[in-house]
C-alpha cells in the first residue's frame, strides 16, 4: 500500500528559508518469521532507493528566467498583501517535561584533529563550530564536551560492551557527534574495535538519551538502504530519533542571498547547520523539521558535486500513535520512549 505524508512546514518563511522539505512515504508491511517461530505481523516505514522523485524536497534559485521572475514577483505582492496562516503546532502542551529526569541537557562529541587519532583520516575545521552552537541550546542545561582525543569508543558504547554511555552518551537528552563517518560507522579518536563505533554495539536512551544528531559522512546510509536491516535499530532502547546523512557531507556549509528566486553563494561558514537547528527546534519545530529544514539551508548553495541526502529515522510508538522525530520540546508534543521498537520510519530530503 502506498501512501504519502506530507510534511507540516510553518507559517509563511523568510525567501531564503522556503525551501521546506515535502518527503514522501511508502509504508512496507511484510510478515516474518521471529527467532520463537511465532508469526508476527510488523509494519515498517520503508524508504526506497535513492530517487528523487520520491524524496525530492523543492528545488530551490533553479528558474531565473525573466518572465518567470515577473511571475513570482507577481505572486509574492499578492502573498505579502494577505494577512498571515496560521501557524500549525502540533500537540500544544507547555507542561511537557523530559520522561527521564525532569531537566533538559545536551552533550557533545566532536573530532577536528584526527591526524593524532588512531583512525588516519584528514583534519576537519567546522566539528567544534558544531559543538558549540549546540550546546546553545535554550532551555538545554550543558551536559558534557568530548574533544578530540578524548572521544573514545567509551563514551558511545554501552556498558553491556565495556562501554561507559550511561555517563557521555545517554547521560543527555540530545547529543551531537560532529567528525567523520562511514556506513554504520563513527570516526572516534581511539577505539578497542579498530578505529570506529557501529551502532551494533550502541543501546541509547535506556538512561537520558532521546535525540541524537551524527554530524558525519554517510553514518545513516544503511537506514536509508534497508532501514529493516540496519544495525542503528539495535541502537534504539529508549531513543526517539537520530539525525544525520546518508550520504557524503562537506565539512563547511554555506551563506547565500537570494534576488526573487535566484540564489546565490556569499560565502562559507562553520556549524550552521547546528546554528539552523537550534533555532528552529527552539522555537517549537520538531526534531525531524529542525534537522531537515537547517540542513537544507544551510547546504543547499555550498557547491558541493553531489547531492547530499539528510535524513531521520526513529520508531513509531504504538501507544501513542506517534513518531518520536515528531518531538518538539518547547512547544510540547513529546513521545513515549520505547524500548523495543518493531516499528521505524524515515524522513530524507536530497540537496542540491
Ligand atoms: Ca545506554
Ligand atoms: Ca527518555
Ligand atoms: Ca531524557
């Protein structure tokens, strides 16, 4: 069965902002057989290959003919001479509090020095930048800062594995890790498993976690690939939604100026994208909205040679009937956690 869903986007944005994300779904049920021979029936959000037709979001400075210039102008007048939409929040709840432990907090991981690192890969400039506009977060109390060198597998991986998350990694409520990545895996400085963490080894929001954000290359692309056969689902035991990319993501991001709908470069900038998103998840988007939008604006014009699929995945809570990449914590709306999902969906919107 196919359906769509379509993305809420807000009141009428700013000329350079409206490059809002409208994902498309497909919803994939298949039965299984479990481990216990039992049949079960699961559903899951199923997000194809890369196509653009389905993922698309809207196009952004492509048409700069003239009379088609004159038409948008033509339709701006009108919109700005009619009074505002209403803008549509979700779940209005002002009482909502963290399930956890009643405070809000953030951490951060970031790598730019990996020359000194165990993993050999090439020094990045923009993962503190990234840090640091995170830990801005309104209303979020600073959790924790790993720097470089001691950003370890320790701090991601679970204590089943040896690991020390219950005090770095899902001692927080959101957490970014900004450095390089790979499929299913994140660069850390110094690991016992070769120079990387996969997911497979991560259990997340078992204690505090609810988003994270993988700052990194392609750390998302099996999710996108085969959602149902990622290892990140392992990764999910309290966890509302990650947030990343599924592809190749530059390091900069990029300022622009728009002339009716004809775009340009003025410049490039470190943590935007983080800059983007704490703007707009303060100010009562959600957490898929947040990351989908201030990645679109912030990458959209970075002249980057491949497009660039930004992504977020979690479970589907079936009590609520809600997606935790639906959280907005200010404006309310927060989901159950879930501690065993069988459900998953994804939203994804290609760049450039
Ligand atoms: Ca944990
Ligand atoms: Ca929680
Ligand atoms: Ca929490």
């Amino acid at each position: 069965m196919l359906i769509s869903v379509e993305e809420e986007v807000g009141a009428r944005q700013p000329l350079r902002q409206y490059a809002t994300t409208i994902p498309l779904f497909v919803i994939y049920y298949r039965t299984v057989l479990e481990t216990n021979s039992q049949l079960l029936f699961e559903r899951y959000i199923y997000i194809p290959p890369l196509n653009s037709s389905m993922l698309g979001g809207v196009e952004m400075g492509k048409v700069h003919k003239p009379f088609i210039v004159l038409f948008i102008t033509a339709v701006l007048s009108l919109a700005i001479a009619l009074p505002a939409p209403l803008i549509t929040v979700r779940a209005a709840n002002p009482s909502v509090t963290d399930s956890d432990n009643g405070v809000w907090s953030v951490g951060a991981m970031y790598i730019n020095a990996y020359s000194s690192c165990q993993c050999s890969a090439n020094d990045l400039q923009c993962c503190d930048d990234a840090a640091s506009y995170i830990l801005t977060l309104p209303g979020f109390r600073q959790g924790f800062l790993l720097a470089d060198g001691a950003v370890t597998d320790l701090a991601l991986i679970d204590k089943t594995y040896g690991g020390a998350d219950d005090v770095y990694a899902d001692s927080v409520d959101l957490l970014l890790f900004a450095g390089h990545g790979d499929v299913d895996n994140l660069y850390v400085c110094n690991s016992r498993f070769g120079c990387c963490v996969t997911p497979s080894m991560m259990r997340l929001g078992d204690k505090d976690l609810e988003w994270f954000i993988v700052d990194s290359c392609k750390a998302l692309k099996s999710m996108y690939d085969d959602l149902i056969n990622s290892p990140w689902i392992k990764a999910f035991k309290g966890l509302h939604a990650v947030a990343g990319f599924a592809t190749t993501v530059p390091d900069v991001d990029a300022t622009y100026v728009c002339i009716f709908s004809w775009c340009f470069r003025t410049g490039y900038a470190c943590g935007l994208r983080e800059k983007y998103f704490v703007n707009y998840f303060s100010s009562g988007e959600t957490f898929a909205t947040a990351w989908l939008k201030a990645t679109k604006e912030a990458l959209s014009y970075v002249g980057f040679e491949e497009p660039i699929i930004s992504c977020v995945f979690g479970p589907w809570d079936d009590k609520t009937q809600s997606y935790g990449i639906y959280d907005a914590p200010y404006k309310g709306y927060l989901t159950n956690d879930v501690y065993s999902p069988v459900y998953f969906m994804g939203m994804c919107t290609t760049i450039g």
